[in-house]
C-alpha cells in the first residue's frame, strides 16, 4: 500500500482535530514537534491536544470545512470556512500545516 500523500494526512488530521475534536486521534498525526501559527495556542503537541479538547467542551457544535486545498511537497495550505456557532456567518481561515516523516510538525 503507497504512502498517504501530505495532503491526505493533513486533511485526516484537520478532521480529527477541528471537526471530530478528538485529541488522541488528532495525536495520532503528529511528529514529535509541533509548530502552532495560532496566537491564540502555544506551540507544542500538549498545548494543541488541550486547544482541541477546549473546542471540544466549549464548542461541541464547531464546524470547520475546507474548501481549497493546496499542496507542494511538504507543505499543504486549507482555505477553511469556520463556523464556531451554529448560525453565525463564521469565518474564512487560511491554515498551513508541513509534514515530516508522514506526521504534521
């Protein structure tokens, strides 16, 4: 079986992470580092899997759904439409994530 390309792993962590909001499936993803571009979440795997498990508790309902992806090499870029509360308009997201050794870093 070949391996999955960047894109499909980033895409399957994405949805476990942010759709699924399931911390020890989204670990499963990643490397032994983890970078984070969000102000709003500290860099590292432990920092990210409680940032996910807060979206989880707090905004059970929180949908994100890409609508662009764009892959080169190790680099996927997801234009992202997040909704946060059901209802609400929600916003345009642009994530970039890199891959290493088949794990998000």
């Amino acid at each position: 079986m070949p391996e999955a390309s960047a894109k499909e792993i980033v895409l399957a962590f994405y949805n476990a992470a942010l759709n699924e909001k399931d911390p020890e499936k989204a670990r499963s993803f990643l490397g032994d580092i983890y970078i984070q571009h969000n102000p709003h979440v500290p860099d590292g795997i432990e920092a990210f899997l409680r940032f996910v498990a807060f979206r989880r508790d707090k905004f059970p309902n929180a949908r994100n759904e890409v609508r662009r992806v764009i892959a080169e090499g190790d680099l996927v870029a997801l234009h992202v439409h997040s909704v946060v509360i059901p209802g609400s308009p929600g916003r345009q997201i642009v994530d970039i994530f890199r891959v290493e050794n088949a794990k998000v870093v």
